[in-house]
C-alpha cells in the first residue's frame, strides 16, 4: 500500500487526483466546525457533552458534526437513505429498471438526477425533524418560524454540499467520494480513540495494570478485526474459463485459459451502511413528531426502542435481540440485493457462450448460468454472515463492561473504503503506465 501511494505521487496525474480529494477532504472537515446560525453554543455544549443512541450514531458517521450542530449534521445519511429507495424502485418499476441497464451514460445521468431530488426532500424533512426535536431543549436562540428556517435551510444546504463534494472527489479525485466522506468522517474520532485507552492505562490515581491487560486486549482484538476485514475483502473464488480457437477478422486466435474472480464480498461495506441507516429511520421519524420519544408507550413506543436498539443498550436485551436479528437479515438481504445487482450469472454464461468459451466440465448456456449461480449463492451467503456478525457483536457486547459500541460497522466501512481506494488508485497507476508505454 505505501509503495502503492509512493508511486502515485511520482506520477503527476495521478498527484494532482489526490491534492485534489485532499482539498476537498480539509473542506468536509473545517465544515464540520461551522455551527449553524441561531444556536446557543453554550447550552449546545451542555446538551450534547453525551450523545448516545441515535444521536451517537448520527455524530459517529458525521465526524463528530453532529454534536457541533454544524452544517454538517445530518451527513450524508440522506443521500444513503435516498440510493436505496431509488434501488428499490428500479426493481418495482421496469421503466427504470430498463433504465439503469440499458441507459448507458444517459441513465445513469436520469437515475442520479432522481437521487438527488430525493436527497433534498429527505435532507428537508430530517432537518425540520432535528429542529422541532431540539426546539424545546433552549439550544437555538429566540426559537420561532425564522429561526427554524434558517437552520433547517443550513442543514439542508450542509447535505447538498456534501453531496457535491463526494461527486466531485468520484469524478476529479481518487475514491467514491460518498465512501470516502463517511470514511473520513469516522477516523476522525480516532484521536478521542486512543485518549480512551490512554485513560485506562493512567488513571487519576496512577498507573492500572487491569487497564493495561484491558487496553491490549481491546487493540490485538482490533488488529484482529482488520486482518479478517482484509483477508475475506481480498478473498476471491476463481472459476476456470477455457476459450477454443476462432477466427477473429483475418487472423486465427489460439486457444486461451483464464478465469472469473469472484470476490468473497463483492457487495463490499454497503450492506452494512444501508441497513445501518435503515434501521435508525424509525427512530428519526419518531423522534421528528414527538417531543419526546423515549417516554412513548404502546405500538410506537416499541417500534421506536426496537429502532433506537442498534445504537443505544438502554432499551433492553430483548428489545436488542429483536433487532440484532433483523439487522442481521438486513445485511443479508442487501447483500444479495448488491451482489446480483452488479454480477447477472445469465450475462456472464451468455458472454463466454458468444466468445466460444465454456467452462471445463460444465456445458454451456443454463448449465453454466446454474453454476455461477450456485457458486454466487454460497460466496454471498458466507461474506454475508461474516458482516453481520461483524457489525452485530459489539451491539450484544454493549451490555458487558467492554463499551465498543459501533466498533465493527466502524471498522468495516474503514477497512472496505481503504482497500477500496488503494484498488483505484492502482488502477489509475497501471492505466497510467500502458498509456505513457503507447505515447
């Protein structure tokens, strides 16, 4: 990785590409800082010294902007929210499912367009949620119809900037620019990280050889976590593809080996991210019409515990098993849901029928579709299961003495991005090397 980075700040394309991702990463960052207009920063600090359950959550994804009330607040959660309602309907709506396959360049313009507009409404409704949620709490100066506006307005502005900013770094600089936001987003709270450990090794009173064994045992678990991150991330099944020879124009073309790589976890983190956010939407929709939520009783006042569950062990173990269990069907479904939506085993059997390949054993057309399909199941399955379970032990360790609330997802979306964005930026190196070979 770093001999990958050192090569790309040799190359002057490539240099220019991560100057400008970290231009606009500095940009995320000092915005995290802008407060909006018409808040009492005093009361603020004192409303927020804990923020736990969804509030937590939110802050954890924003880069700690949640706490600030900056113009940053809501993130980019909107535009995840968004993304998988616009995924949705594509499998509802054969308009927009022929669209997204058949459009080209074109539809992936119409689809963008629609996600942004979505991004909007939603961004509009959250922020009016978290004014009327915070209005009785004397956090915001002279509440009323002007106030309310101009910070909803802020909040709203805040998620559209964003927006721009992640397409900008998707298209100008090196990454997925959402990803990276949310990646960033999340380490920077790496600093309060190691002062937490630091103050269990040095208490008040002096050095604590329990918080030493405590602290080791927290970082070995850590560099665990990532080495099995990274290990089912890289991990790949490679099914063989033999092509006979055939007539390409004028020339005969000897017969070639290859294979298909089939990534342990095509879907990568975004399973996780989407059921994140879609099992904190309860929560956020309640919280947005009643004053206060965590009183509620009956029907709503289940749904909004089972909700608030993934983010927060103050609702109860059964209220947390209950959605530790949906979560983790969640993660699976949208890890089907991702894996099909970007490998179609009928596109992949048609291809190598159309190129005069088979694969060695199987009989081309519905018999090599089969396979893949059989082989896609099982590698879905496992990388499915291995994010769920990932993401759902800190929740159920949250109600020991080891408070690693988030620790998991965190450390996933952390991992996936990174390799994610070495891929890329050694995908443009090599594209850079054949390109300057060729000139």
């Amino acid at each position: 990785m770093f001999k990958t980075i050192k090569n790309a700040l040799k190359t002057p394309d490539v240099r220019k590409r991560l100057l400008y991702t970290l231009l606009l990463i500095i940009l995320f960052r000092l915005g995290c800082y802008i407060t909006v207009p018409g808040v009492n920063t005093v009361i603020l600090n004192e409303a927020m010294t804990s923020t736990n359950g969804l509030s937590g959550f939110i802050d954890i994804i924003s880069g700690g902007a949640f706490s600030r009330f900056s113009i940053f607040a809501m993130s980019i959660s909107p535009y995840i929210t968004a993304s998988i309602v616009v995924q949705l309907l594509a499998m509802v709506i054969p308009s927009l499912e022929r669209m997204m396959k058949e459009g080209g360049e074109e539809g992936k313009r119409v689809m963008n367009r629609y996600t942004k507009i979505i991004t909007i409404i939603l961004a509009l409704v959250e922020a009016i949620g978290i004014y009327f949620s915070y209005s009785n709490s004397g956090v915001f100066i002279n509440p009323g119809f002007l106030t309310g506006a101009i910070i909803v307005a802020s909040l709203v502005a805040g998620t559209a900037l964003l927006m721009w900013l992640g397409e900008q770094i998707t298209s100008k600089g090196i990454g997925n620019g959402i990803s990276i936001i949310i990646f960033i987003g999340i380490i920077s709270g790496l600093p309060s990280a190691v002062t937490t450990i630091w103050n269990l090794i040095f208490t008040n009173t002096g050095f604590n050889t329990i918080g030493l064994i405590t602290s080791i045992g927290i970082i070995i678990g850590a560099l665990l976590l990532v080495a099995g991150v990274v290990f089912v991330q890289q991990a790949e099944r490679r099914v063989p593809v033999q092509y006979s020879k055939r007539v390409v124009g004028r020339k005969m073309v000897g017969a070639q080996s290859t294979h298909i790589p089939l990534k342990l976890a095509m879907a990568g983190v975004m399973p996780v991210i989407f059921a994140s956010s879609f099992m904190t939407f309860p929560a956020m929709i309640i919280s947005m019409f009643v004053k206060d939520a965590a009183t509620l009783t009956g029907f709503w006042g289940g749904v909004y515990k089972f909700s608030l569950a993934t983010s927060s062990s103050s609702v109860g173990w059964g209220y947390s098993l209950a959605n530790a269990i949906v979560y983790l069907l969640l993660i699976m479904g949208f890890t089907f849901f991702y894996t099909y939506a970007t490998f179609n085993p009928a596109e992949v059997s048609s291809n190598i029928k159309k190129n005069g390949g088979f694969i060695p054993g199987i009989r081309a057309g519905k018999p090599t579709t089969d396979y893949l399909s059989s082989i896609i199941t099982k590698l879905t399955i496992f990388g499915g299961l291995f994010l769920s379970i990932i993401a759902i032990l800190p929740m159920l360790l949250r109600f020991t003495s080891l408070n690693v609330s988030f620790g998991g997802t965190s450390i996933l979306i952390v991992v996936g991005v990174a390799l994610e964005t070495v891929q890329q930026l050694e995908s443009q190196l090599v594209m850079r090397h054949y390109k300057g070979f060729l000139e």
